[in-house]
C-alpha cells in the first residue's frame, strides 16, 4: 500500500500564515521571533525569512532595523501616519473638485444618453467598415 505524502505549503500558502500572525497580534517581531512562530502557523522555519522578505518586497509588511531604541519606530510611524493623513486631506479635496460640476441634472442625462446613442452608432459602423476592409484600395495596393 502506497503511502500518502503530506504536501507542503506553496509560497501564497505561506505568505497568507505568515501574515495572519501579524494580523493577529498587530505586534512587531524580530525574524527570529517569526522563525519561532511559523511553524505553528504550518511554516517551516527555514523558509521563514524568504516568504518575509517576499512580503516586504510586496509592501505587505514594513521591514526596519532599529538601532539601540524604539524611538525610532515610533518617530517614523508618527512621521508616516502624519504624511498620510495630510495625503488623504489632499485626495478629499481633489475628489470633491472633481465632483463640482457633475451633479445630477436632467441637462447631464441627456447629456449621458446622447453620448451612449453615438456610441452605440458609432461602433456600428465600425464594425460595418470592418466587413468591407478586404476592398480597401490602401489594402489592395499593399498587397501588390
């Protein structure tokens, strides 16, 4: 009788363990920490570091190395959550003027409507031109 083979976790299988124990915990770790905590996820630990660095090359995780204090993380974590906050107020902004002038109206779904019925004839007579390409002069003269 053949026995059959546990199979091991392809590389998105892994990616998502190991990301579950950061979601989980919301908790900065060390790749040693993470060598001890993904076997438990189903991760061997060898292959640790690889599926880390692939996170990080994919901006799923935040990698640094921090020197003698913290307060390094937490300056940049400020830093960061500053500038994307002000990023955020600039995309409100540039969102709302984007909507100035396309309230609804019944002149816009008109507008609308005129634009989808020329559409519509449009690719219409595309399509009727492209039946009749063979006869082309500029294809027949390409051909000779």
């Amino acid at each position: 009788m053949v026995g059959s083979k546990k199979r091991g976790l392809s590389l998105e299988e892994k990616r998502e363990k190991m990301l579950e124990i950061f979601y989980d915990s919301q908790d900065f770790y060390l790749l040693k920490e993470l060598e001890k905590l993904g076997p438990k996820k189903g991760v061997i630990s060898q292959s640790v570091k690889d599926v880390i660095q692939s996170l990080v090359d994919d901006d799923l995780v935040l990698k640094d190395k921090i020197g003698s204090s913290l307060r390094n993380v937490s300056n940049k974590l400020g830093s960061d959550l500053k500038s994307s906050k002000k990023r955020l107020a600039e995309l409100i902004v540039q969102r709302d003027n984007l909507k100035k002038g396309r309230e609804d109206s019944d002149e816009r779904e008109e507008a609308l409507a005129e634009l989808k019925t020329v559409e519509t004839k449009y690719n219409e007579l595309k399509s009727e031109m492209g039946q009749f390409a063979d006869n082309d002069p500029a294809t027949l003269e390409a051909m000779s």
